[in-house]
C-alpha cells in the first residue's frame, strides 16, 4: 500500500476521532480527502530535509522556486553563508548554502547551489487564511530517515496572529522545523517553528513574514532577535525604547536603548516620567499600557522632569522586532545619565511561557554579564540572594532593584547536576 493510500486512510479516521464524528457531510470529507491526496502527491518532493555541513541536527524545508530557493526556519540556517546539505525524500542530496534570516519572526532562506530545475511549491497569502481552516503538515520528524516519507499530518487552524505566528492542532516533533504548513490548494502558508508541549502550542511562521522581508533575505540580511518569540514578546508591539524603574512613587527612566525611538526623541536616562500622552504616569504599568496601546508609527508625547525641569518630547513608536534590529547600530555615544549611571544589563533572555517554579533562561547573550559570570542556556532560577523565584517577572524585578556595586547570588538549577547551583554576578557601578 503507498503513501497515498495510507494517508487516505488515516484522514478517515483523523476527521472522526478529532471532531467526534464525521467533519461535515460525506461528500465534503470525499471532497478534502481528494485535495489532500492531491497535495501530497504533487508537493511531497518539494518537502526537503537541511543540514548544516558543521553539526548533525537535521531541520526541513520546502523548494519554493524552480531555481532552488527554500523557506526553513531561521534556527535551521542560524547564520547567512552556511554550508548545507539539501536532501530529497527519494534520499538525493545536493549541496546548498543559507541566505538571509527574520530571527525574531524565526524565517530563513536557503538555497541549492547546484544547477539544476527542482520540483517547487507555490507561495499562498497566509493573511487569507480562517480560523477552523484544514491544512497539511509535512516535514522530516526526527531528522531525515531513508525509509520512509515525510509524514502527512493534518490539522486546523486554531489561532492567527499570535506573537505574530500561526498556530495549528497538527502534531509535530523535533526535526520539523522549517518544514512547510499547506493550506489544501497546495499553497504554503507557513513554516514550522517552535513545537509546543501540546498541539495547541505549534506556531508557525506565516508566509506573509517571508514576503515583507524576501529582499532582505535574499541580500543575506540577518535581523532581528531569536529569543523573542520563546521569551513571549509579540514582534509587532509597540515600543518606546525605555528600561524604567519605580523609585519613591516615581516613574524612572534606567536605560535608554540605543538607537530607540526614546534616544532619538531626547529622552535621557535619570528622567522621570510625568505622563504620556497626556495620562498621568503614576506607576510603570502607566506608561508600558499607553504604548502597547498605541500603534507603530504613531506619534505620542512624553512629558518628563529633568532635575527641576520638565520638557516634552514626541516619540514616534517602533515595532519590538524592528527596535531588536537596531540596537546598538546607531553611530554615536550612548545616551547620558544626567543623574546616576545605568543599570547594567545581566545579559539574559527568558522563556516567559515557561511553567513551574523558578525563570528559565532560554538565552545567554555572547559577551554579557550573564556569560562573563557562568550562566547558561537552560538554567532555571530557582532563588535570588536567597529569595524565592517563581516566574520570569519575579527574576526581572529583582534585578532592576539589585544594587549597584553589590555581588548577587542567583541559585540555579542545571541540567546534569544535582541541587543547586550558585552563579555570582557583580553589578559594577
């Protein structure tokens, strides 16, 4: 029995089990039974398996162009000049290399370097899909394997626009990622990114994400942070620019980023913010609500005191991704502190959908306070200078509070060894 035949098959009795019954009248489920036939039979050689010459971890991917071009996922290629092994599900490999990469919505580019016309899929508009819509996963779970083909999973739709990702009840294990998310016209839609531990947890990114950005990645453009989508930051959110602090009732900018939109408008670190937009600033929640619910490109006034005297300035919002993009690319110094030095930074990124007790780190980042001091990717704080912690926030909140100068001692749990790990970080002034 072949491919085809089985997945037939096993669309039966997913349509059953999935819904309690059958999805709709016999002649609807004979009518989507016959697309998804369709879709596999055409497209299943356009579902290809990447590796990357320097490490054995297999990721997917799907041609999208004759020449050889391939939507994957922006951790499948990592970087842009990457050596890659394309291979095909019928076990040919070709040599290929990695493009440009979206980091923070997770989409790369690749491409096969061997001449040649390959079997390609074509790119649908992900903006026009609905919510309950059937659509086919495929990929290589596991990594690539000889004997068998890329498995058909079928699915729905069930959220759109989350974190900037769609997310779909079609189950997926490690080595999908990158691989492609068909809507039953044969078109891709999304790509695999992040796999959840339960269906409703897979996100994938959506093909409009590949679009905005195609130039970019094909010049070989890395931006963006990879770490956002898993520490729950929403790529499209507004952004001021800001670290702030609440001191004695007061609302205290800490740090202005460079190259922000808050830098650029005047705003200096030590300021105090009196309103935004008009609404008091009584405490942080004030001012991060206004802007998240504000829109990117707009226009908002911040009304700030500066020793004892008040300015305002108007600050034209970035989105989070775009703000991620730009940090430190601004030439010239970093803003001024008319009053007290910036806090440093600790250098982390965390999982805020983590659950259980303690912060999980997700990310270290190279060079920072956090690397110079011994953490790594996987720890999870369990307590700060002998103080429980629960959730991402808790570990945020005590460090804005650390004093300068002082040795803070963060216990951690580590994978691989017992108890508790102490990790000492000193926050120089």
């Amino acid at each position: 029995m072949n491919v085809v035949k089985l997945f037939s098959l096993a669309l039966i009795v997913f349509c059953f089990i999935a819904n309690g019954s059958f999805a709709g009248s016999i002649e609807q489920l004979k009518e989507r039974e016959k697309k998804v036939k369709k879709v596999v039979s055409e497209l299943l050689p356009t579902v290809v398996a990447v590796v990357g010459d320097d490490q054995p971890a297999t990721g997917s991917g799907v041609i999208v162009s004759e020449d050889g071009l391939i939507m994957t996922a922006g951790h499948v290629t990592e970087a842009a000049g990457k050596k890659l092994t394309i291979i095909f599900p019928d076990g040919r490999s070709v040599k290929g290399e990695s493009l440009g990469a979206n980091r923070s919505r997770d989409g790369g580019l690749a491409k096969i370097t061997e001449d040649g016309k390959w079997p390609f899929a074509k790119i649908g508009d992900s903006k026009k899909a609905k919510l309950g819509d059937w659509l086919i996963a495929m990929g290589h779970p596991g990594g690539y394997d000889l004997n068998r083909s890329p498995p058909i999973r079928l699915g729905r739709l069930i959220s759109s626009g989350t974190m900037g990702m769609l997310r779909t009840d079609c189950a997926l294990v490690g080595g999908d990622s990158g691989g492609p998310l068909f809507n039953l016209e044969g078109e891709v839609i999304g790509i695999h990114s992040s796999i959840g531990g339960s269906l409703a947890e897979n996100r994938h990114v959506p093909s409009s994400v590949f679009q905005s950005g195609w130039d970019r990645m094909l010049a070989g453009e890395i931006w963006g942070s990879l770490g956002m989508m898993a520490a729950g930051v929403d790529p499209d959110r507004p952004m001021l620019g800001v670290r702030m602090n609440e001191s004695d009732g007061n609302v205290v900018v800490d740090k202005v980023y460079s190259n922000s939109p808050a830098q650029k408008a005047g705003i200096m670190n030590g300021d105090q913010i009196l309103s935004v937009d008009g609404i008091e600033a009584g405490k942080m929640s004030d001012v991060v609500e206004k802007v998240a619910s504000s829109k990117v490109g707009n226009e908002i006034e911040i009304q700030v005191k500066r020793g004892e005297e008040e300015k305002t300035f108007s600050v034209k919002l970035v989105s989070w991704e775009d703000l991620a993009s730009g940090l430190g690319k601004e030439q010239g110094k970093e803003p001024p502190s008319p009053d007290k030095p910036a806090r440093p930074e600790l250098g982390v990124i965390l999982d805020a959908e983590a659950d259980g007790e303690g912060a999980v780190v997700f990310q270290v980042i190279e060079n920072s306070l956090a690397a110079t001091s011994g953490f790594m990717s996987g720890d999870v704080v369990k307590e700060i200078d002998g103080t429980k912690i629960d959730t991402a926030d808790e570990m945020a909140s005590s460090i804005r509070s650390a004093e300068l100068g002082k040795v803070i001692r963060f216990a951690v749990q580590r994978k691989g060894q017992e108890g508790l790990v102490d990790v000492d970080v000193l926050f120089g002034k």
